[in-house]
C-alpha cells in the first residue's frame, strides 16, 4: 500500500486525507445546487498529533485499502472547505483513530476527525454562511476554507481557562437586578423563585456560590421539577370555575391509584413505569421527549434522545429491548423563504433526526418497533422528537434504596461541556440568537452500549443499593435525587472529565451523555469495579451519602457547595396559576360532493401524515434480538397496527406496545383530543390481539406558551381527559414526560407548536400466536366494521387537506370499552384473520392500507354501517374513534356475529380476487380504484423523503426466479400459495420451535453425541449474541459468550471451542469502517491464534459485522464490504440462493429467506478478482438489497469451513420470526447451524 502524507507544521500537526474509491452522493448535493454551488465530493480527514511517520500496519488500521485511499491533504486544485468538531464536541471517530494507532505500536497520539468539501468553483463569500449551515452546524463544528490553515488551538479543548467556583452576591438585589441575575447564569427562574433563594441565604449569612445557585435552578425547573403540573390551576372552563390541586397528582396518579391494578409494579415513582409480564418478569416502558435540542441540532438532538431514554430503562435495572420514536415536523413542501429565521427546512430536520434515531438504536441493537410521523406547519420551528424504550427485568430485581454510608459510584464516559443548561434550557422559550454551542450534544453509543451490557451482571450479583442515570442536570440530578432524604459529599475533582479546564459547576451540572450513578455498599466496590473493568465500562467513586440531609461538595480542598436538601427539593415556592379555556363555536361541516371520492381517497393516501414509512422504518433494525413477532412492516409492507414482541425464549407470552396521538384535534377541543389520543392507542393493542385489561398508558403532554392563560387552560383540559379517559376505559397511566414552553423567537418572531399529546401503550398478550396484522389474508372472507360512525369531521384529515379547520370533533363513545373486549375475544377464538382501526382517513384509507398489504381485492358498501348519519364523506373519511375494520374467514361469520351482538358492527362486503378497491354507497361505487393506482399513491415519495442512489423498490418476496439477480417484482408476497390465480387457505399461526418441537429435526445429530461448543466472540459494540446464543443452542451446539477481553487476558482459550461465531452489530462503533477495529485487535493480538483454529478445519462463521471483520483480516480473500448503494441502512428480509460450493454451513440447503440489517453490506471484488470470489461465493442474493457484485451475499474460504454472509441465519431459527410467521419444518436459519454442529462432531 502506498502511503502518502502532508505535514502541515502550523501545530504540528499531521493530515491524511482518505478518499473513497466509489462515493455516493452527499445527502446536501441537491440543496447546495439551489444556491448555485456545485458540490464535486467530499472525503474523511484525519489531524493526527505525536506522530512522526505512517506505516503499512497504521494505514491499514485508519481504511480498507480496497476501498479507499491516502491522499495528500493539500494536493487540490479546487476550493474547498474542511469541517471539524468544535473543541468539546464528541469526536468519536478521532477517538476510535488514536486507539487504532495505539493497537498498532504508536501510543500516545491525538486525532481529529473531520471531512473536506471539494466544489467546482469557488465560493463567494455571501454563500459561505449557508454552505456551512448545509454541510454542519456551527452550534458543533468549526469550519476551514481553502488557505487557512488548521492549528492545535482550533481543535483541542485542553487549556481553556475557566475561573474555579465563586461567590454571586444576591442578597441586597432588588427584583430587577435578580432578574437579571438570572437570564445572565442561564437559571430561568421567575421573580418569586429568585426571591426565595434570597432569603435562604439571607438567613445563612452569606452569598451562594455559582454551584449553589446552578444546582438550586436545575432542581427547581420546570423539566426536573415539574412545577406546572403540580401547581394550583384555577381553571375557567366555558364560564365555570374550578381549582384542580396539580395535574400530575389529580389526573394522572391518583385515577391510577383508583384503579388499583395489582399487576402494575410501579407508577410515577422511578425513571420509568413498571408493569408484570408474569410472575417472573416485569416489563419497563419510558417515553421522552428532546425537542429544543433537537430544535438546535436535528441529529444531535434525536441521537442522543434515544440515547436518554434507554438510560432510564437501564435506571430500573431493566434490559432494553425494544425502541419507538414519535417525529413531528413542518411540511415537507414548505418553500424556503416560510422557513423561520434561524430554524431548518423541515427536509434537513427529517434526514437529520431520522439519521440520529437510527444511528443510536441499531448500534445499541435494540429493534426500533414502532412510531410515526406527523407534518404540521407548527412543527417547523420547533420539531417534537418522542423517543420511547422498553425493557424487561426480572420481579423483584430493581432496588431502589441508598443507605448512608454507600459509596456513589459514576459509571460510564466522562464529563465535559456538553449540555449545560440544557435542562433549564428546556424549561424556557428557545432563544436561537443566544443559544450556546456547549448546549448541544453528540452522543456516543458505544460507550452506553457497553453500559447496557454490564449493568445486567451489577443487577444479577446485587452489587448495588440503588441506580439512576445522568440526564437533565448530570450529576446535579442524578446523584442529588438519588440523596434527596440522605444527603450526600462529592468530590468533583474525581469525576473523570474529557478534558481539563471545567469549572466545579460546570462538571456538577454537565449532561455528558451515557453516564449512570450507583450507590454501593464500600464492600461491593472492588468487585464491581472488577465486573465493569471486564467491560471496558470506567467505574469512579465520587464520594458518600450521609445522613444528615446536607449536599456537601468539594474541589479537591475547597468546598465549592454546602446546602440542605429539603431546601433543594422542598424549598420551591408553590406556584398558583390562572387558565381558561373557551370552546370554540362549532358546527357540523360537509366538506363537498361524494363524487369526489376517489380523488380525496389518493390525496389522503399521498398525504405525508399517511402515506407509506417504509423509506423511514427500513433504516431502523426491527429484527437485531430476534423477538419481534409482529413487525412495524406487514404483509406487503403495510402499516403494522402495533409491535408485538417475545422477550423469553421460553414463553409464548408477549408485549404489545402502541401510541396514539391527534394533534389537529387540540385546537378545537382538548379535552376529547385526549380521548382521542388513548382511545387510538388501545385501538391499535386490540387490533393486533391484545386486551385493553393488561394494558397500561404513558402520557407525554408538548406545549407551547404555556404562559398565556388560554394556553394553559388548554393543557389542563387535556390532562382532564386523560384522567376520565383513564377511568372509563379502566387503564392506568404509569408514566409520563411534559416539556412545555415549545416556543422559539428568532427574528423578533415567536413560533409555537400545536397543543401535542401522546399517549404510548404497552401490554401483554398470553400467547404471541393469537396475534393478528392487518393485512388482507383469504379471499372469500367477510369484512366488517366494528363501531359506530358519527357525522363530526372536525380534526380529520380530509378537512386538513382541504383547508378547512372547521367540524365538531367526534367524541368517544361510553360502549366503545365494551366493543374492545368483546372484539379481542372474537381474536382469540380465531374468528378474525385480520383486524386495522380506523384512524387518520378513516374507512377509505383504512380498507385501501389492508388491501395493499395484502396484495388482494376488496368490496364494500358504506350503506351497511352502524351509523348516525348517511352523508358519505362522513362514512368514507370521518375519524370517529372506536372503530376497526375486520376480515373474518369464510363460515366463521355466523360465530362471530353472535359474539359481537347487541354491539355496533355491520358487515360491508368481502375480500375479493381482483385487484381492486371497490367501495359502495347509496346505489353506486363512490370508489372503484385499481390497487395498482391506490399503491402507487400511498407510496408515493413525498418530497421529504431522501432518494436512493439505487432505489430499491419497496414490497415483500416474490416466489424463487429461475435466475439470480433478478430483483424486486411486484409480486408482493414471500409464499407462491399468494399469487393471484391461487386461492391460499387462511394464515395459521406458525408452531414456535422450542427444544421439544425441534427434537425431531435434531435427532439426527444429537444421538451418541455430545453438544460441541460454540465461541460466540462479543467486544465492545456487539449486539447481535443473544439471537446467536439461541441459534446455536436450537441447532445442537452448547453455546458461549466469551468478552474480547478475556481472551486478551489470557482468562480464556480459543482452543477450547470447537465452533467460533463472529456476531453482527457494530463492533467498537465501527467508526473507522465496518468491522476494522475489531479486526484491527484480532490481527494483533489474536490473529495466530485464528489461523490455527482454522487450519484444523474448524468452522468460523462470520455474521454481518462478523463477515465484514472477517473481509478486514484478510481470510476470504480480495473482497471488501462498502456502503449500500442506495446510501443508507436498510432492514429487510430477502431471497438467497444458494450456489454449488464446499461451504459445510450450506450442505444440503437449498433456497433460503433469511434477513437483512446493514448499512455496509455491498460485496466489492477488485478487478480481475471476480471469478476467485464467485468460486466461493456459495450464497448469492435474488433480491439485491445493497448493490454487491454479482449479488453475492456470503464467502467461504476454499475449504468451506470459514463462512461469512451478510443476512441474519441467527434471526430465522423460528417460525414465528418469519415475516408472515410461517416456515419450513427447520427454520431456513436454523439449519446453518446445525450444519456446523454435525461438522465439529465429524472432526
């Protein structure tokens, strides 16, 4: 390899500039040609300091040399502009760079990451400014044009000099003066607050220091104090007064309280909400909200959103195992010049936070299952990001009781400048003119992944007294939380920081992503420590708790914050407030003639609000873990109703979880809005099989200024519903999040959002067998509506796409719980193959969405329906809650219909043969559609969506081709009993195999054998191994999960295993390329160790990221993995074909379907290489999903024995895994590993 270099000697400083061979066009290329500058590419920088030459060995660490190569940093002719993070913001590449070189020899070296912008022509000075906006964000990076060159100071964080904690003299300030006091140190505390915080040390006799004064306002916010919600509201009502004593308390707590659930553990208490699963197990679930950040920085703000929200699982010594997100952003066609000054085009906003969701659940491998995507012109200044996580624990696990004495441990990355203030930032209307870079953050996933992957041993032994994580506030909250009866003495000076320089306030208030705060008994410290070292986890002891109610805090000798903790918590003044709200006039409002029916039916369906999200839902791994039963994507694609998953690999129980939001709906009624919202949401758990009776709500209330009296009359009114919603449907709320103040000025303009409330479900189900999807199963089958139709349209969808904000909104009705019970035991008594509830485009679009993913017919006529009005546009498109739209097998009819009696319910029509919607009303078809028009509307891209390189069209696996490559046809089902001339019996529910259903295909090489074993290799970013661990115990093989680290240590031995897997996931991050770090470790320090393996034949299967190490070491020869050539991760199953070859994994199987997660999974062969690989290349895609060369999906070694591929074999062990839930009698993943097995047996 050819190793070119440039030294620039301003700072000493080392650039390498790596240029990608094949690069595809950068997401901004479209924007940048609209202000007149043409992009011609860009590449990776890296700044290296210590380091006086590069060798092959460092090189071949820092890039694939296939795919990418070193060039000099200054050897452009062209402009062009180069952009780094700004001293402070998380590098994770330049950190991943340093530990590389020091894994090869060269320790000691600092790294700088960051990528250079190459343009046609120069850039005028008046551009420059938007090109940087384009390209980054100066809230977290610095930009360099052409001719000006980098030094260290540019770059490095270390050295800023920050004075250490002092005394702010507040106590002879009158009310102006502590105003002022107050916006000047970032506090957002009011006139009465500030005032109470005088007298306090007024009475102490002296001045606070400024990590008093910070940690008093970070308490008392509105984001960790809640204080809206739990202050006096003298609400006026239409006229009518009444006072409600806190809205947490009397709307959503104590309607909890009422009801008593005894299978709901815990409820406002902890970081999350805690329900049963069985008498073992519990299940955790959290909703939170990262709006202003998000607001500031799109990617940042969603990453490291998902990021807190799993932390709060984790806070309940829960294991993560599922993820949602809730987005609401302005219009997608919205012209630039509406943009509010300072705010992002809605497009940038949507790549961004869509990017940062996906980038931090698919590294942490957790499934995003769930969510949705709401347009609204509100949303544009101030996007809401609803990022939710649940997890399971054991009963009993999770303890949550610090004793005096404990030791308070840090766990986790450390601590710099990120953040500040982002709490009481939250708590304010967002200013953007003064807003400040340290607010924003980066996360790391890496690091909170290797958090997730230790706390379950702390939990397991019992090492620790009481956990909580670092969010809003840091330290501040966490720990002060944690001690808030105690009291507690920390000395800031051990709390491991990211650089020098940080003022004691600044480090106690830093929010520093993946952190977490343990209290410990002093005995337990050393093993802890020793657990955590094992997991490369950095564990500190900051100090004690104490028993006598005071905060005490040091740096080092001095004591920089002394206060009692009643004042901390208890001292806030309370608030009493005045809301109001009036009801709007109102009437029933005809939006126009029937005949246009059609029409409004393909706009809804193209309406951004509704049409299709698989472009998003594909970027996020749904299947990492191998428990998602009922996925987001069903049948063809279609909307999944809600995620059913099975977290116990020896249970048929399952959780449900779901959401329902409408925020049009506010504006006209709040109150009924809420029921809305709830009502949608067990909608949705019934129609996938659930029951409303093992159900629990979240609630997280988004406002705007919450100041005006309207406003907060509005929230209140909101909060109201939820408590009666609550009631009448008898399901607890067990959690929830407000982030109120949603306004931003900028400009001298204020923007506010719509009144937002979400309401996320979760639940069990008994058995995941009984749940249903809502695509259309078996022609000949009747459809029915369950519910009755009113005629308001208030709110609805089609009067938004009209412009018409006018209608009464429909109310929830009081028969509604009742319909929903008797409606889930009609599921479990197998009378309905598929259920969707009516929501957003009400019947139209729901019957048009389960003929789409069904890929079937289907007639009805609107005459039949339970109903208080005859108007079509009413029974076409109104939004009435309680209704859903069933298909019941053929001769089930009569069975259903006396289970639903005394019920409203009719039956419309049938699932028909022909591909073609066919609705009737009054006589005549008011829809008669082909369901190739209604597609291609509902997929139609809106302009938000980004473009593929290559696009790849959307829709399931048709049958085997004759040929390989052949590609997407729009035959969309995986089994040929779906194709249009075939009539396919109704979907049973798939057998799961457990250990006995799988004994009859395992026999063969289980008896006169013992279980071989398996190496399962996990390191730091893995995240594929415990679908791995099940994959090699149902296919004869004893499985191990053995950390890198012991294997370093000496601890254990490779040579004691007979099989080595190398797992999927994004091992070290994969920062510098996927799968070169872990391979970068392997091949210096366990590389002969692997060889030797190897060549006593046997086998090694590599997975995903295990294929792409496995490339990097060099042990399948001249083949490389590159970025998809659609640009972007993608998650889906796919068809394989399987070519003759020595391949033992292979023997004896024939065509598979199997799953696809990645987002560097195109196969490149360098020139004049192609035949050498395709000679091992046994497994070959027929549904290319990445652009790889000759399709081909895995490579063997020339002896069969070293196998890697890109699909998940580990995710398709299961019947039930498949998409359709439907298999062969071996699972087509399952028998690569039995295969295996039977091979270490032989040897």
């Amino acid at each position: 390899m050819q190793v070119l270099l440039d030294r620039q000697e301003a700072g000493e400083l080392l650039a390498l500039e790596i240029v990608a061979r094949v690069a595809g066009r950068p997401p901004m290329h479209e924007e940048l040609r609209q202000i007149s500058v043409s992009l011609l590419g860009r590449s990776r920088l890296l700044l290296l300091r210590g380091i006086s030459d590069l060798g092959e060995a460092q090189a071949q660490a820092l890039l694939d040399p296939l795919l990418e190569s070193l060039a000099p940093a200054d050897s452009h002719t062209t402009p062009y502009l180069d952009v780094f993070c700004l001293p402070g913001v998380t590098d994770a590449e330049g950190e991943a760079a340093a530990q590389a070189l020091a894994l090869t020899g060269l320790e000691g070296v600092t790294c700088h990451a960051g990528m250079r912008y190459r343009f046609a022509d120069a850039v005028p000075h008046e551009l420059r400014g938007p090109v940087e906006k384009l390209v980054g964000n100066p809230l977290i990076h610095t930009f360099h044009w052409d001719g000006h060159p980098l030094s260290s100071a540019d770059l490095d964080a270390d050295g800023i000099s920050t004075e250490q904690s002092k005394a702010i003299e507040i106590r002879f300030l009158g009310s102006p003066w502590l105003r002022a006091l107050s916006r000047e140190h970032g506090l957002a505390l009011d006139d009465i607050e500030m005032r109470a915080i005088q007298q306090y040390f007024e009475k102490l006799g002296r001045a606070p220091t400024d990590v008093e004064l910070q940690s008093i306002a970070l308490t008392w916010s509105e984001h960790c104090s809640h204080k809206t919600f739990k202050s006096t509201i003298h609400l006026n009502h239409d006229g009518h007064p009444e006072t409600i004593t806190g809205l947490l308390r009397t709307c959503l707590a104590e309607p909890t309280a009422r009801l008593a659930r005894p299978w709901v553990r815990s409820a406002f208490v902890d970081n999350a909400g805690i329900i049963a699963l069985d008498s073992r197990h519990d299940l955790a679930f959290k909703v939170e909200t990262h709006n202003h950040p998000t607001a500031l920085e799109p990617y940042g703000g969603a990453h490291t959103g998902v990021g807190g929200v799993i932390r709060d699982v984790l806070a309940v010594s829960a294991e993560p195992i599922a993820n949602t997100d809730v987005l609401c952003f302005g219009p997608p066609d919205l012209a630039q010049e509406d943009v509010p000054p300072g705010s992002f085009h809605p497009t940038r906003t949507y790549r961004e936070v869509v990017r940062g969701v996906g980038d931090y659940g698919n590294n942490m491998g957790i499934p995003t299952v769930g969510g949705t995507i709401f347009f609204h012109p509100g949303f544009t200044a101030n996007p809401l990001v609803f990022c939710g996580t649940a997890g399971i624990l054991p009963h009993g696990s999770h303890p949550r009781n610090p004793r005096p004495g404990d030791a308070i441990v840090l766990l986790g990355g450390r601590t710099g400048r990120d953040g500040l203030h982002g709490a009481t930032m939250s708590s304010a209307t967002l200013e953007r003119e003064t807003v400040a870079s340290s607010t924003v953050q980066i996360g790391s996933p890496i690091v909170e992944k290797k958090l997730r992957d230790v706390i379950p041993i702390l939990r397991d032994e019992q090492l620790y007294h009481a956990i909580t994580d670092c969010g809003a506030g840091g330290l501040c909250s966490a720990a002060g939380e944690m001690a808030a009866e105690l009291g507690l003495e920390i000395d800031l000076a051990l709390v491991p920081l990211k650089y020098e320089g940080l003022a004691p306030w600044e480090i106690w208030l830093s929010e520093a992503q993946e952190r977490m705060v343990l209290a410990v008994d002093r005995e337990n410290v050393p093993r802890l420590v020793e657990c955590c070292s094992a997991y490369g986890v950095e564990a500190s002891v900051l100090g004690i708790f104490r028993d006598d109610g005071l905060m005490k805090l040091r740096f080092g000798d001095s004591v920089v914050a002394e206060l009692a903790m009643d004042f901390m918590h208890d001292g806030r003044p309370a608030r009493t407030l005045s809301a109001r709200w009036a009801s709007p006039a109102r009437a029933i409002h005809r939006p126009g003639a029937a005949r246009e029916a059609e029409d409004w039916l393909l706009r809804l369906l193209s309406h951004p609000n509704i049409a299709s999200k698989e472009d998003v839902i594909r970027r996020y791994d749904h299947e990492v873990g191998g428990a998602t039963a009922l996925k987001p994507l069903v049948g063809c694609s279609g909307p999944s109703d809600a995620a059913v998953l099975k977290p116990l690999p020896d249970s048929w129980r399952g959780a449900v979880i779901t959401h329902g939001m409408n925020p049009l709906a506010t504006k006209i009624d709040p109150y009924e809005m809420a029921f809305l919202a709830v009502d949608e949401a067990l909608r949705n758990v019934v129609a996938a099989g659930g029951s409303i009776d093992r159900v629990a709500l979240l609630d997280n209330f988004c406002w705007g200024d919450i100041d005006d009296p309207q406003e907060l009359g509005s929230l209140t009114r909101a909060a109201q519903g939820c408590r009666d919603a609550a009631l009448r449907y008898r399901t607890p709320f067990i959690c929830g999040k407000d982030s109120l103040r949603n306004t931003s000025v900028a400009g001298g303009e204020s923007h506010s959002i719509p009144g937002t409330l979400l309401v996320s479900a979760i639940g069990t189900v008994t058995d995941i067998r009984r749940c249903i999807s809502m695509d259309l199963k078996a022609p000949g089958s009747s459809m029915y509506i369950i519910g009755a139709t009113d005629a308001y349209m208030g709110g609805s969808h089609l009067l938004s796409l009209l412009g018409n904000d006018a209608g009464m909104l429909s109310k929830a009705r009081v028969e509604t719980p009742r319909v929903m019970r008797r409606l889930s035991r009609c599921i479990r008594r197998d009378l309905v193959l598929s259920c969707h509830d009516l929501s957003e485009g009400g019947l139209a679009v729901a019957a048009a969405e389960m003929a789409i993913a069904g890929g079937r017919g289907l007639e009805i006529d609107v005459d039949r329906m339970p109903s208080s009005t005859s108007a079509p546009e009413a029974l076409l498109f109104g939004e009435t809650p309680g209704r859903f739209l069933v298909e019941v097998p053929l001769g089930r009819h009569r069975k259903f219909e006396r289970m639903m009696r005394g019920l409203p319910f009719g039956r419309l029509g049938a699932v028909v043969q022909g591909q073609v919607l066919r609705i009737r009303g009054g006589g005549r078809f008011l829809v008669k559609l082909p369901l190739e028009k209604i597609e291609h509307a509902w997929r139609k891209t809106h302009a938000l969506a980004p473009r593929s390189a290559t696009p790849i069209p959307p829709g399931l696996l048709p049958p085997f081709p004759t040929s390989v490559g052949q590609g997407y046809r729009r035959l969309p089902s995986f089994s040929p009993s779906r194709s249009r001339t075939v009539e396919s019996p109704p979907l049973q529910p798939a057998p799961c195999h457990s250990d006995t259903a799988l004994s009859r295909s395992t026999l063969t090489i289980q008896v006169g054998h013992s279980k071989p074993r398996a190496l399962i290799l996990t390191a730091p970013g893995t995240n594929c191994d415990r679908e791995t661990v099940e994959a090699c115990r149902l296919g004869g093989v004893e499985p191990e999960l053995v950390h890198l680290n012991e294997l370093l240590s000496g601890q254990r031995r490779l040579d004691d295993f007979g099989f080595l897997v190398l797992p999927g996931g994004f091992s070290y991050g994969d920062h510098l390329g996927a799968g070169s770090m872990l391979a970068t470790v392997l091949r210096h320090r366990l590389l002969p160790d692997i060889e030797s393996f190897i060549a006593d034949g046997r086998p090694v299967l590599g997975i995903c990221n295990g294929f792409q190490v496995l490339v990097r070491l060099g042990l399948l020869g001249p083949v490389a993995l590159a970025p998809n050539s659609g640009g972007r991760f993608e998650c889906r199953w796919v068809r394989l074909a399987v070519e003759p070859s020595t391949c033992i994994f292979l023997r004896d199987v024939e065509n598979l379907q199997l799953p696809v997660a990645h987002g560097e999974g195109c196969t490149v062969v360098p020139e004049g290489s192609l035949d050498t690989i395709l000679a091992r290349a046994p497994l070959r895609y027929v549904d290319d999903p990445n652009g790889s060369a000759a399709h081909i999906a895995g490579v063997c070694n020339e002896a069969g024995t070293v196998f890697g591929l890109m699909p998940h074999p580990e995710r398709a062990v299961l019947g039930w895994q498949h998409p359709a839930r439907h298999a062969p009698e071996i699972p087509p993943g399952l028998r690569i590993f039995q295969n295996a097995a039977s091979h270490v047996r032989a040897l």
